[in-house]
C-alpha cells in the first residue's frame, strides 16, 4: 500500500519479478487484472460520470480513493441537508 508521501518510483514492474518461476509470475499478472478490474468497478459504482479503465496507470488508479471518499462525503452532506429540510414526526 502506498502512502501519498512515498515516491511512485518504488512501484515493482513485473520484470523484476523475472527471478520468480513462471507459474508465481501468471497468477501475479492475474491478481493484477482482476485487481485492475475491482477498481476500475468502484469507480464506475460512484454514478458520477467517471469512467476509468483497467488499464490506466497505477498513478491514476491512486485517485479512485479520492473519488470516492469525496462522493461519500457530497452524500452524507445531502442528506444532512434533506435531514434539515424535514420538520421531525
């Protein structure tokens, strides 16, 4: 996990894996894709229009979290406002 201070360098790129067998290097790979895919999902899920691709940088894949805390934050204020609006039963 990386840290929003921690330098996008140090990110492993599957050649260095090249030490590994083959077999530990395919179910890597295929982690990756599905990871990829888990992500770009959440994305999609916000509703918002946004749309990104599984195969986008890892740098822009970091600001699906920040997508999404912002959405959560818009509707917990929604309905904090809709909460005002309502005169209490």
């Amino acid at each position: 996990m990386t840290n929003d201070n921690e330098d996008n360098s140090k990110f492993i790129t599957m050649t260095e894996y090249s030490w590994l067998p083959k077999e530990y290097v395919y179910i890597l790979e295929k982690e990756n894709k599905i990871l990829r895919n888990i992500i770009s999902k959440c994305a999609t899920s916000l509703g918002n229009g946004g749309i990104v691709s599984p195969d986008c940088s890892v740098e822009f894949l970091e600001f699906v979290p920040k997508e999404i805390e912002m959405c959560v934050f818009n509707l917990r204020n929604e309905i904090k406002q809709l909460k005002e609006r309502v005169p209490p039963l």
